[in-house]
C-alpha cells in the first residue's frame, strides 16, 4: 500500500479526472494545473509537441543520441522513464527508442499515456510500470540502456526520491545512461517552501480541500516539497555508483 503523501494530492485528483475523460483533449484542459504550464487551452497534439521538443534538446545536450552500450544505436536500446504521466514526452521517445517502459504512480496516467503514444508515437515500442508504492521500479535489474526522468523527483518526497535513484541505478545496464532531474535550493525557496506548508496544509481541509488542489497557482506551491542538492543525492547513492562502476569494469576486462 503505497504511503499518502500530501503533495501528490493534486496528481491524484488529476489521475481521478483523467479516468473520467472520454476524450484526451479535455484530459489536456482539465488537467492542466499538473502537467501544462502553458496554459489550459492545449490540445493533446499540441501538448505533445512540446515533448517533441524538449526530447530532441535532452538528447542532444547530454549525447544520448549516441550508441548505448555494446555500440547499440538508439532503434536497439530500451529506455526507462520516470513520471511519464500522459505521455507529453514517451511518444517522442517511443520513436526514437526500440523499447520504452513508462513509469508513473497513476495507474489512469499511464492508461492515457497508451493513448497518446498510440495516436503519436510508437505504440509497438511501449511498455508501462505502475509505480505502486511512490519508490519501487517492477523492473528487472541491468535492464536499461537509459533511466530518465524529468520534473518528477521535485514532487517526491524527499526519501522516495533518493529510492528511485537507487532504482535507477539498479535497473541501468553496465555503460548505461542515467539522467535525472532534481531541483535544488534557491534564495527564493525562504518563501517558496513555508508557502508549500501552508498550502499542503488546506488541501486536508474538508470539500474546499480538493477544489484547491485544483488551482495551478495552489499545486504549484504544494509541490515545494523537496530539494535535492548533488551534495545530498551523490552520498545517499555513493556505494551503488562504485558497485556499477566495478561491474561495468569487470564487463569490459571480461572482453
């Protein structure tokens, strides 16, 4: 049974919303206050595009566009995402990736996300993960060519965001590719997080709870719920990165 955590209140009520959609566009509208910072007025293609976009600038700025491991091009390999949520940026990659396994908390995202690869990408390339506890990965270890995650462990509490990053970790193959978003702290966090506090705080409060969850300005400061800095993320993980390091030693002086 996976732990309820305040700040994941606005994606449920959103995961709760999308499953009582029929058509993907108003899922877009509807749920813009979690996944559209561009406003409420986008289409599903148009929401997708901007995934498009933000893909092809990732691969290119951290080389992923080159050959994984065991000079596997991009066609060949399997990439992991975490917080795929309807798919803005899984159908992207379902197109440039052979596999995709597309991981979130709600089980109605990752039906929409099927939905959208299915109209804009490669649905023969997807495969989907429920994140059923917030923290564990159902994948098997040395999997993954690419693990990648993008404006999702901000939302996580602090502890299950470090757990996915051992996940991450444990899933990558030797020579893989982990690419993770964190967002650390900043001057401007002295009002950001005591406002997260306060706002998390009325969305337990009865009826008017939810419909301010529901607010994008509300959700926005609910979610300053965790900082990440490398100075906290590379000790909470230092052993995992020395046991792969040593793995992908032993893989190459095996050849």
């Amino acid at each position: 049974m996976a732990r309820r955590r305040r700040q994941l209140t606005p994606w449920r009520a959103a995961g709760t919303r999308a499953e009582a959609r029929d058509n993907a566009d108003d899922v877009v509208r509807e749920t813009g206050w979690v996944f559209n910072n561009r406003g409420d007025h986008m289409s599903l293609g148009e929401f997708v595009a901007t995934g498009d976009h933000e893909t092809l600038a990732y691969l290119e700025a951290f080389g992923l566009a080159q050959p994984g491991t065991q000079g596997a091009g991009l066609e060949q390999q399997t990439m992991v995402e975490i917080g795929s949520g309807i798919g803005r940026m899984t159908a992207s990659f379902s197109r440039t990736f052979g596999k995709v396994i597309a991981c979130d908390l709600d089980p109605a995202f990752l039906e929409r996300c099927r939905e959208t690869v299915a109209q804009f990408g490669r649905a023969d390339h997807l495969h989907t993960s429920h994140v059923a506890d917030g923290r564990t990965l159902s994948i098997p270890d040395n999997s993954a060519d690419l693990v990648f995650s993008y404006i999702t462990l901000q939302h996580c509490h602090h502890d299950d965001a470090l757990a996915l990053t051992r996940e991450a970790l444990r899933i990558v193959k030797p020579g893989g590719r982990v690419v993770l978003n964190y967002r650390t702290w900043v001057p401007t966090d002295l009002v950001l997080w005591p406002a997260g506090v306060i706002v998390r705080a009325t969305w337990r409060l009865p009826r008017i709870g939810p419909v301010i969850a529901r607010q994008r300005l509300a959700t926005r400061l609910g979610w300053q719920a965790n900082r990440l800095s490398p100075r906290e993320v590379v000790p909470a993980i230092g052993s995992k990165l020395i046991d792969r390091s040593e793995e992908h030693t032993s893989e190459l002086q095996s050849h």
